[in-house]
C-alpha cells in the first residue's frame, strides 16, 4: 500500500527477577533490542543483562543536569499528574533512555512496578504515560525542559518535602552513586499514589547523619541509635560516627543493648579501638563508682577482645571524686583485678593498672583484703606485685599476712588511715579472712579512741563494717560487739553465738569490755548501748540465753562504778521482769528476786512482745525464714502494723504505701529482719503460708524497687546475699541429711516435691546464669509458696 510500517516488539520480565537482580533500562534495551519472539516459539527468552550500576547511574546525572534529574524525579510523586519532557527534539533514543534510567533511580526501586515511560510520545494523543518526552506538554501533564527547570510546586507537600531531602543529602555529603544504590534495595512494590512511602525512605537514608547530630548535640534518642544498629544503617555512616554510636549504645549501660554491642563491637572497632575503649572505661567507670555498684564484667570482656585490657582496668582504677562512690565499688574492683590479674598469674602485662594503683590507695587495700580470701599463693603473688606501688601502705599488710605475723602498732594504723578509712577496713578485713584478727583489734581501738568523739557518719560506717566481719573465733565475735557498742550500735553476735560457744564469746567480750584505752565518750557509748540492748531484749525469741546474759552482766558489773553497775542491773532486770520463767538456774533465780527489790523495773512505755491471738493455726508451723536475732522496737512496730492490717482485712498495698509514705525502714538489716518476722509472724496468727509468702514478697520488692531510700535498697541487698544463701544452704543440707541418712530407704518424695525441687534447681540455676550480666533482674521467682498448680494461669511469678 505504500505506507511505512513499524514493527513493535513486547517484552514482559517479572518483577521477581528484576528485583532479585537491579537492571537499568539501557542494559535492559542493549540486551533485548536486536530479538525478536519469532525466533524463540513458546520458550522463554534468557538474556544476561548486567546488575544495575549506581556509579554509571551517578555519572549520568551530571551530564545531564543534575538539578533537573532531581525535579523531574520529585514531579513524578504529584498524584494523577503525568511527566512531560519538551525541547528535546535533537537527543538521540539511547540519551533520553539514559534520561529515564537517571529520573527513576533517584526513587525506591519498588516504583518501577507502577512506572510508564517512553522515549517518544505525540502531543495530540492522549495516554496515562507517566514519564514521557514530546514536542510540547499537554495542558494536563506537567512540563519539564531538557536541561533546564521543572519547577516542583510547594502545595505538592510529598513532592516538595522529597525534592528537599533529596538535595539536602546530596549537599551533606552523600555521593549520588550511594543514594541511587540505597534506594535500588528498596524492592518494595509501590504505587506513586503512596508517594510518602518515597519521602520515608529518604529519611531513612538521612536518619545515620541525624542520629548522630543529636548524638554530638548530646541529645541522643536511645531508640534512633538501637534502630541504626538493628537495621544495619550503622554501616552507611564515616567510621568514627560508627563509633560514636556504638559509644553512645555502651554509654547507656544498659543490659538490653548487651546483645548489640556484642554484635558489633568488633565489625566496628576494627583499625581503631580507641574511642570505644574510652566508652567502656567511661561506662564502667559510671556503674562501678556508685554507692550502689553494679556488675562491669560485660565491659572487661569487650576489652579484652579489642586487647586493651590493662588499659580499661587502668582508667577503671581511678578514684570517684565522691567517697561515698569510692565505697561502693571498691570490692567489685578488687574482684576483677583478682581474677583478671592475680589468678591468671599475668601481673607482668598490667603496668598501666599498676600506675593507676598508686592513685588509688584504697583500691590497693581492697585487693589485699580480697587476696587474703583466696589462696595462699596468690596472696603472695599480689603482695610482691603491689608493694612497688607504695610500701608504706602496703606495710601493715606484710606484718599480719606474712608467715611469722606480728601485730602492727597505733602509729601504722594512723599512717594506714591517713590514706582512707577504707584502707583500715581493709586491714581488719584481711586479718579476719587470716583468722588474725586478734592482732589488729587492739592497735585499732588505741588509734579509735585516738581520734576523740566520732560523727554520726563515722559512726555508722565503723558499726556497719564491724559488723562484717564473721570471725571463726567466738572471742573475737564479743570483741567485735563491744566495739560496735563503742560505735552507738549495738551488739551484733551476743544472741546468735553458739551456747558451746559461749564462753569464748563472753571472754573476748569482757576483756574488751575493761581495756583501760577506752575515751570517755566511748565508754558512754558502751554503758548506754548495753543498758539499752539489755532492756528492750525480748526473751521469748532467745530461749535459754537468760542465763548466760545474766552471767555476762554478773561479770561486767564486778569492776564497774556503782552507779554504771545500777544501769545495767536495772536495764537487765527491766527486760527479765516480763519472762522471770526463762531463767532456769535457781542461783539466777536468787540473784533476780534479790536485784528486783534492790532495783524496781522501769515502768517507761514499751513495745510489748506480740502474743498470738487465739486462733487455732493453718496447718503446720513453719520454720523460720532466718535464724533468731534480736528485733528493735522499729521491727516489732512495722511488723505489728502489717498484722494488724491482716486481721482487719485492709489490703497489703495500703500498708506499703503508709510504710514508704513515712519511711519506717530505715536500714537494709531493719528491712530484712522486717521480711522474714513478717513471714513467720503472720503464719504464727494462722495465716496461711502462700499469704504470709505474699505480704513478705510484696514488702521486699518496694524495698529492692527503692521506695524506702536507694540506700537502704543497696544495703538490703547486701543483707539478703550475706544472710540467705547461708540459711538456703542449711535447709538444702537438711533435706539432704533426711534423704541420705535419715531412713532405711531414699527419702520418700511426691509429686508436688519433686516439682518444687526442680523449681528450686531451675531457678537456682538461672541467678546463676544472670549473676554474670549487669543489672539483670530475675525473670521468675519459685512457685513453691504460691497458690495453685505450676500451670495455673492465674498464678504470677514474676519479679
């Protein structure tokens, strides 16, 4: 017919492939442009089409207009609107095909599922392409002039705020090369109706520079940083922002973000520790100095595996500048320099942990004091590798560790205090491990009574430390109660003593009690702690200790002034007056009857010893979470208080909330000895056990969760690890006992006992586990004491 006739070819790829794969279009037209599906019948066409090439892609751009590429792809997000390309009439194909690849991947490569283009298109025609060149645009479409403006209007709010972000990430510093390959990941399918999915992904990009200006401008979201991690954004970032946010990640110290930093700190602290080494030693440092320490051993594992150990002990080392921070970290440092360092045998590697030593003298007596816990040759080993570092205060330390041990003087306990109190707590607590003691105890009192009235603060330090120490040696334990009476405290062994031990105990009490170095105002202390010990004692909890009191006080008033003499006798008989029937020796009997006439007891108001009311108890008693001790009147009265609100049936929470409201825990010991006389008290009254186990729970969890003090929080802590594990121990030995030696066959177990035994197994292993990693929580407690089965729904054991 004479007419020109053009051959159209269709080629269809999935998606699937292409988004496996990145192509451009060149590649794509240079691959299929001389087929033809003649030649291929029914069977796929396979092609090898090369992967998308962002640095082509990049270079494109340049030449043909960078400003107009980056309009021209931002029009494309305009709803309903079409793209037209004008004045390019004298471009060859493979130019505006190079034009169209450059325009899409400055998007998400998911648009392309809905992307229309082509290189040529008639003006008068009407079509829904949605990226085209033509002569001139039609009214409908939005215009762009080659190499020139496409003018991005501000009322197309996703239009205008993707062109924005798009120039400021070029402008920031990010190569086109890098946008275009970020953005070919994104396979997504997309419509251009959802044009903010485009704007979102450009945040993405943006968010690593963002997060890390926030982390400059010490206004860090934790979030942000934790996301650039887990999306593996980090890598997009300069090498020293890496380690500035994984800095920032360590810096929290929280036990959440473990995982992570394991993770990463080697992929990024590859060529260059030293920033995140100073994170750790910065983070450690934080957790460590405080009065209520934490566990850093995480952060010394991440040391080691950048090599810089001895570097992260050295900054660890050095003193807080507050004493109280001092305090609570020195013996989690000591357990680390023990292990790290003296166990391993490697004390030759650690030159700049024993510089940093010599800064911090109590740190060097802390060590000590836990090298005289372990064995004898690393004790040895740690004593040569620290006296370089000052021997003067090491001294004292070489007299009552050494082999021949002798007893230091006053004046070497005055130069060991001129370092720190801590450094003289240190010395008696490695003489107590040493079972010598009894070589410091006297220098220390001299160089006490030297230093005239004690604060209150210097008070309760010395009470409380005195208190620690667990001596083997029953003389030294009444020496120690002495001391603490000399302190305004008061006796911390006298009613737990052995009976067989008893004897020792009162020796080593009254020859203390007579040492003629005693100031006055300890002496005050001694006489008014003992006669306000002996009066407020409750006999009824120490049965059979009437007696052996009484021959203690027998003893105390031989030499005493009659007047200090009448304190105590009248103290003593005060308390005796309530439970005269607890005195079983007919001589002490004689002597009470006599001392009642010659000193009538005190008729001041006192809390009375709590009678159980008679109500038949629940089932059969319980024993004793703890061992007896004796209870203040602060015990009895919040103990009172929380039964009293039991039997008038108000619930638990309007207790603690009084309780922490006027803050009647005052002390970790008070709190703990409040727990378990709350527990034994309420089954007393016919409680069940389950209930009593509840109430008690409750109570410890407001007092671990800080409601009375952080300070009592940590120091109930730190009772409740001294006290019972021991007493754990006892009741797991007891079942023992029975079940090897206590019947003919194995000890007869049910069901419900093997699960609580399993349970106690379970959970034992798990604090176990959890001991090793800062700041964790328990994420169960034992059902043993619950109410229902083990797979009761209802139950909640969480913590």
């Amino acid at each position: 017919m004479g007419r020109d006739i053009a051959e159209t070819r269709y080629f269809c790829v999935p998606y699937r492939q292409l988004s496996a794969h990145p192509v451009s279009y060149v590649e794509l037209y240079e691959a299929l442009k001389d087929l033809s599906p003649r030649d291929h019948g029914s069977q796929p066409i396979r092609v090898q089409v090369p992967e998308l090439d962002p640095g082509r892609l990049a270079a494109d751009i340049a030449a043909l207009g960078e400003q107009t590429v980056r309009e021209t792809a931002a029009l494309l997000l305009i709803p309903r609107r079409a793209v037209c390309v004008v004045r390019a009439e004298q471009t060859k194909l493979l130019e505006r095909l190079r034009f169209l690849d450059a325009v899409i991947s400055l998007l998400p490569y998911g648009y392309r599922t809905r992307f229309t283009a082509s290189t040529w298109t008639n003006s008068a025609t009407r079509h829904r392409i949605r990226l085209s060149f033509a002569r001139r645009a039609r009214d409908e479409t939005q215009p762009v002039i080659w190499r020139g403006s496409g003018h991005v209007p501000h009322d197309e709010a996703a239009a205008f705020a993707y062109l924005e972000r798009l120039d400021a990430l070029l402008t920031g510093g990010r190569e086109p090369s890098w946008i275009i390959g970020r953005l070919a990941a994104e396979i997504e399918p997309r419509r251009f109706e959802d044009s903010t999915h485009a704007v979102q992904a450009l945040e993405r990009l943006e968010r690593p520079r963002l997060v890390i200006e926030r982390i400059r401008a010490d206004d860090g979201d934790p979030a942000e940083v934790r996301e650039l991690l887990d999306s593996g954004q980090i890598i997009d970032l300069e090498p020293d922002d890496r380690r500035k946010a994984l800095g920032y990640l360590i810096g929290l110290g929280e036990h959440e973000d473990f995982p992570r930093i394991e993770h990463w700190l080697p992929i990024i602290a590859k060529g260059d520790p030293a920033l995140l080494v100073d994170s750790l030693i910065d983070t450690a440092k934080r957790l460590l100095w405080a009065p209520s320490s934490r566990r850093v051993r995480h952060y010394l594992v991440w040391a080691e595996r950048l090599a810089c150990t001895d570097r992260f002990l050295a900054g660890l080392i050095l003193s807080p500048a507050r004493r109280e921070d001092l305090e609570g970290g020195l013996y989690g440092l000591a357990e680390m320099l023990y292990e790290e360092v003296i166990a391993t045998g490697q004390t030759s590697e650690y030159g700049q942990s024993l510089v940093a030593l010599s800064q911090n003298p109590a740190a060097v007596c802390e060590l000590i004091a836990r090298l005289a816990e372990g064995r004898a040759p690393h004790l040895r080993s740690g004593l040569d590798w620290l006296t370089p570092v000052k021997p003067e205060l090491t001294h004292p330390f070489h007299m009552v560790l050494a082999r021949s041990p002798r007893a230091p003087s006053r004046g070497d306990i005055e130069i060991l205090a001129g370092y720190g109190r801590n450094c003289v707590r240190a010395l008696l607590g490695a003489a107590c491990h040493r079972r010598r003691l009894h070589l410091v105890l006297q220098p220390f009192i001299e160089w006490l009574n030297t230093r005239g009235p004690l604060r209150p603060d210097e008070q309760s330090y010395w009470a409380e430390r005195l208190g620690d120490l667990n001596p083997d040696d029953p003389a030294m334990r009444g020496a120690l109660d002495v001391l603490r009476l000399a302190t305004a405290a008061l006796p911390n062994a006298m009613m737990n003593v052995a009976t067989r031990d008893w004897a020792h105990y009162a020796d080593g009490f009254v020859n203390h009690w007579e040492i003629e170095v005693w100031n006055p105002g300890n002496r005050a202390h001694l006489l008014s702690g003992m006669s306000t010990y002996l009066r407020g004692m409750r006999w009824q909890i120490h049965s059979g200790r009437a007696d052996d009191v009484l021959s203690l006080t027998e003893r105390l008033t031989e030499r005493a002034a009659p007047q200090d003499a009448a304190q105590l006798i009248q103290a003593l008989v005060t308390s005796l007056s309530e439970a005269p029937d607890l005195t079983s020796d007919p001589d002490a009997r004689d002597w009470l009857d006599r001392m009642r006439r010659q000193y009538p007891p005190e008729t001041v108001p006192r809390t009375k010893f709590m009678e159980p009311p008679p109500v038949r108890p629940h089932g059969s008693a319980a024993p004793p979470l703890y061992p007896p001790a004796r209870l203040g009147d602060e015990v009895e009265t919040v103990v009172g208080r929380c039964i009293a609100a039991f039997h008038h049936g108000q619930p638990f929470e309007w207790v603690l909330d009084g309780l922490a409201r006027t803050q009647a825990i005052a002390s970790g010991t008070s709190a703990l000895q409040v727990v378990g006389r709350l527990y034994d008290g309420l089954i007393t009254f016919g409680t069940p056990r389950e209930v009593a186990y509840d109430w008690a729970m409750a109570l410890a969890d407001r007092v671990v969760g800080g409601e009375f003090g952080q300070e009592v929080a940590a120091d109930f802590h730190r009772e409740v690890r001294r006290s019972s594990l021991f007493e754990a121990m006892f009741r797991i030995n007891l079942i023992a006992t029975v079940a090897d030696q206590g019947m003919e066959r194995p000890l007869d177990l049910t069901d419900d006992d093997r699960r609580h035994l399993k349970e106690i197994r379970d959970h034992t292993d798990l604090m176990l586990k959890k001991s090793t990693q800062t700041g964790s929580r328990w994420a169960r407690r034992p059902a043993i004491l619950r109410r229902g089965d083990a797979g009761d729904p209802e139950r909640d054991d969480r913590i």
